[in-house]
C-alpha cells in the first residue's frame, strides 16, 4: 500500500504514505469487527487511505497550486483503485530502488528499506543492527529527507543507472539476509522473518523483467539455498545447531529447488559475480547427501575464485574452516592466524570461535577455552553466548582432566 501511494503522490510525499496507511489499517481495526469484513479488503484500504492523503494534501497551504491535480468531484463515486493485478510487483521494486537510491547514504539503505518495504518497526530494526532506536529513526528521517531534497523519481532505473542501482538493491537484500541468518544480538541465534523478507525481495527483483539479470538470479540462489537450512538451524530450545549436526531432512525442499532454479538462470550470462561464487558455494552444501560426503576440495576452489574476485577477510576466515574440513585443523589454524591482526576482525567473535574449536581439535584446550572466552567478551546473540560458554566449560574440563592423568609410560610400565 505504501508503495501504491508513492507511485500516486510521488517519494516525496513517503512520510504521508506510512501515516495513511496506519490510519487506515486503524479505521479497519475499528470499523469491521461491527460492520463486517469487505468484500475486498485491499481495495476498502486503498481508498481510505487514499482519501485521507487527498485530504491532508488539500489542507497543505504549501501544496495549494498541485490541488487541481488532486481534485476529485464530489458524488462522483468511489475512487478508482490504486492498484490492480500485477501493479503491486512494479510498485513494491519502485520503492526498493527508491530506497537503495544513491541520494540516500548507505548505512540508512538498509533500514529505509527494512521499514518501508519489509514493515519492520523502528525498535526492530534497531535490535538486529545494535543500534539505539533513536539512532535509527535519525537514519530513517535523514533518508527520507534526502529522497525528497534529490527529487528522486519512482521508478525502476534503465540504461545506464540501472547496472549501479542494481547493485546497491542487491548489497542491501544481501545484507539484510545475512542479519537475519546469523543475529549479531538479542535473544535469537537467527531472525526467519528478516530472512524471509530477503528473500522475497530478492525473488521479485530475479523475476521483473528490467531487472531479471545474472547476477539477481544468483543471489536469489544464494539466499534461498541458505534459507533452506533455516528450520535446522537451531534446537527445540533455539540454539544454534552447527552444520555437522545438522538433520538434513529437515532442510526445506521448496526452498531448495528454487534455489537450484534460479542458479541455473544465473548461469546463462558471462560474468562471474561474488554472488554466483557464494551461491555454488551453498549450492555443494546442499547437494551433499550428508556432511562427511560434502566435497571440501570443490569449495576451496570456489573459496579461491571469491577472494580473487572480491577479497574479504570474512571470506578468508570462512576458507579457513573449509580448509580444516579438507587437509586437517593444522594449515587451517595457521591461516586463521594470519587473519587475527586485520582490523575488520578484531571485534567479530567468530574469528576467535573458530581458532578455539581449531584448538581443541588440535588437543590445545587451555588456549581453545581462553578463545572461547575472548569471543565471550564480544557482542553475541544468546544463543551463540550459551554455545561460546558451553564450548569454554568443555575444553577447560578436558584440561582439568588431562593435568590429572598419570603419563603414558607410568601406566603401562615402559
């Protein structure tokens, strides 16, 4: 709906679109449980709150030369519909694009995006990004004010400003999945909302046909082969279930087979995206039958190809465990060693998680147990808090245990 409004009044107007739309999902609330639920609810929602926007627009003395343009004759009947079948795909990609807009600053892209598009409140927006509510409806109204000082337009760019904008609706999707995949706070190791608003987004962009490109449909891919391990993710009591123990049947079908669908598409172009890469990547994940069967060798590879293409050092830290997979904890701790100076990952928990449970399969579990420690010195969700403890309490158990065994010879006399 809110996206309907913006195509009729223009992004300049955002603001007045979200406080229609909420006034009349409350006109709803408390007019239909009395006089009943409309034959077609959208359309009663659409005209309320597109009256009430014709209304305030009317009394805007700063508006008064636009109102011959908003003029509506009395008696002459309800309002023809804001949208109809198949306008509220163009509409609601019009206002991804209007979010991801270059007049709008990065950081914001993604909130703007989540509120306006998603329907995520504030408070929500802000416990998935550690952020003070406040700081975040600071980003919303900046961006916000931006989109009206630039003019931007509502629309899907083409030419030569699509390749561009395309990209930066593809980063925000990208990283909103990626919030809700692995919650860097709060009470929930993962968010399946924010994860399934990612998804849906992407698969609207995958599927229009202006923006129907390569490199859509391999995020696409990407995010629905990972969201397929959603329901595996975690336990009964939500915490996190690490992909070797991980049930299998459980990982979603569906999901599955779209993702497979949309790789295959990606595949039709000639340019090879960071996006393609990570999508092969979830792509041998999923293939595998079990986890002793998945083809580590074949995802270094991949790994390998990504870094070429776009160096990370969270990838980096990612290659590094599919090395312990594939040749042993050894090489594996020795990369993850040179990764433990760049700054980038001097306060991601993860990287200290993975060189003590390197540690500790290398048999070191004082110094795994303090890496464990050390990640529980950084911001964690809860879950991922009660694993980092429980991980910490084990391996200093075996200590305790190891320093109390007599040595091999004095056992067995030799």
């Amino acid at each position: 709906m809110v996206s309907a409004l913006c195509r009729v009044f223009g992004p300049h107007n955002l603001e007045l679109a979200e406080d229609v739309v909420q006034e009349a999902l409350l006109r709803a609330l408390r007019e239909w449980p009395f006089r009943g639920v409309p034959d077609d609810p959208r359309a009663w929602l659409t005209r309320v709150a597109r009256n009430r926007a014709l209304d305030l627009l009317r009394r805007d003395a700063s508006l008064a030369r636009k109102a011959p343009l908003l003029r509506v004759e009395e008696g002459s009947g309800p309002l023809p519909e804001v949208f109809f079948d198949g306008e509220v795909e163009d509409d609601t990609l019009r206002m991804v694009f209007t979010c991801c807009h270059p007049a709008v600053p990065r950081e914001a892209r993604v909130a703007l995006t989540l509120k306006t598009v998603g329907g995520f409140g504030v408070p929500e927006i802000a416990r998935a990004y550690l952020a003070k509510p406040a700081t975040i409806a600071q980003r919303l109204v900046r961006a916000k004010r931006r989109i009206r000082e630039a003019g931007v337009r509502f629309e899907v760019p083409a030419g030569e400003q699509l390749p561009a904008r395309l990209d930066s609706v593809l980063e925000v999707l990208y990283l909103v999945f990626n919030e809700g995949y692995a919650a860097a706070s709060g009470e929930a190791a993962l968010r399946a909302d924010v994860c399934a608003e990612a998804i849906r987004l992407a698969e609207k962009v995958a599927a229009h046909p202006a923006t129907a490109l390569p490199r859509a449909h391999a995020l696409a891919a990407l995010l629905l082969l990972q969201g397929a391990r959603l329901p595996a993710r975690t336990d009964d009591g939500g915490d996190p279930v690490l992909l070797p123990g991980q049930d299998r049947s459980r990982w979603d079908p569906g999901m599955l087979a779209r993702g497979f669908a949309h790789l295959e598409r990606a595949a039709r172009g000639g340019h090879l995206s960071p996006y393609h890469l990570e999508a092969g990547i979830a792509a041998a994940h999923a293939a595998a039958p079990s986890f002793e069967a998945t083809d580590w060798p074949y995802i270094l590879t991949l790994y390998d190809a990504l870094l070429a293409v776009k160096p990370s050092p969270v990838a980096s830290l990612n290659r590094a465990v599919a090395l312990a997979m594939g040749e042993g904890p050894g090489p594996a701790l020795e990369a993850v060693d040179g990764l433990a100076d760049h700054p980038a990952l001097a306060e991601y928990p993860l990287l200290h998680a993975v060189r003590g449970d390197l540690l500790a399969r290398l048999g070191e579990t004082g110094r795994a147990a303090a890496c464990f420690r050390r990640a529980l010195e950084l911001p964690l969700s809860e879950p991922d808090r009660r694993l980092m403890e429980r991980r910490a309490r084990e391996c200093e158990a075996e200590g305790r245990a190891e320093t109390r065994l007599p040595a091999a010879g004095q056992v067995f006399g030799t």
